[in-house]
C-alpha cells in the first residue's frame, strides 16, 4: 500500500511540477526535439469533458473515486501491482485535479508521429499495462 501511495504522489507532484515550470519558461515558445519533434504546451480536454455540459467536474470525481477505490482493493489482492496502480492513480489525479481547476488539460510533449502527452499520460498507460499484467500473472500463478 505504501508504495502505491508513494508513487502516486510522485507522479501527481512531478507532472503537475513540469507543467509548471514550463507555462513559466516557455510560455508560448518550444524547445525542438530534431526530427522528433518539440516540447510546448498544447491545452486539451480530458475525454470525459468531451461528452458534453453534464459531465463536469462532479462526474470526473466520480469516476476517479470509483477507479481508486478498485485499485486499492486490487492492490491488497495482488500486492505486486501497488506500484501500477500508484502510476495510473497518481496520472489520473494530475488529469483530474488540473481538469477541475481550469477546465482543461496541459500536454506538452509533440511528437511528429504521435498525439501530444503529457508524464500524466505515460505514467496512466504503464500502469495499466502494468496492472493488467500483473492481475494476469497471478490470475495464471493461481490456476497452476
């Protein structure tokens, strides 16, 4: 539990740091990557805003209290997933707690070949990755 704990607050406090520092030092300009890219700040709507007026801030907390909560349980039953489940916690609270605040969401990593992202981002698809796998991986460790 510690380490979901822990891992969360690093990625909420590191992505929400680094969105900071770069609406303060860059603003409206761009740090090139080559042929990669750049890095800038490109503001965006979380998905669930995307489905109109009614889904607000109140459903978004919903949501994420609901997938917290299954998280936590699931990382008591499987205690080596605390860890993705700490990264898919801690970016989606970034997401959401920036969401609720201005409305919007701040990405800030363009690649020419890829959407823009942010840490939040990454770190909600490695733990889901992550945790997916590791629920398999002892769903297999049990059956055998």
């Amino acid at each position: 539990m510690s380490l979901l704990s822990v891992t969360l607050l690093a990625v909420f406090l590191s992505d929400q740091a680094i969105k900071l520092l770069l609406r303060r030092r860059l603003g409206d300009r761009a740090i090139a990557l080559g042929a990669l890219g750049n890095v800038r700040t490109v503001t965006g709507r979380l998905w669930i805003r995307r489905l109109g007026p009614r889904c607000g801030g109140a459903a978004i907390w919903c949501v994420w209290l609901a997938t917290a909560i299954a998280l936590v349980i699931g990382s008591v039953w499987v205690p080596s997933s605390g860890a993705f489940a700490g990264l898919l916690l801690g970016g989606s609270l970034s997401h959401a707690v920036e969401s609720s605040l201005s409305g919007s969401i701040t990405d800030y990593i363009c690649l020419k070949f890829w959407p823009a992202f942010d840490l939040a981002d990454v770190a909600i698809t490695a733990g889901a990755i992550g945790t997916v796998g590791t629920y398999l991986i002892a769903k297999c460790a049990a059956v055998l």
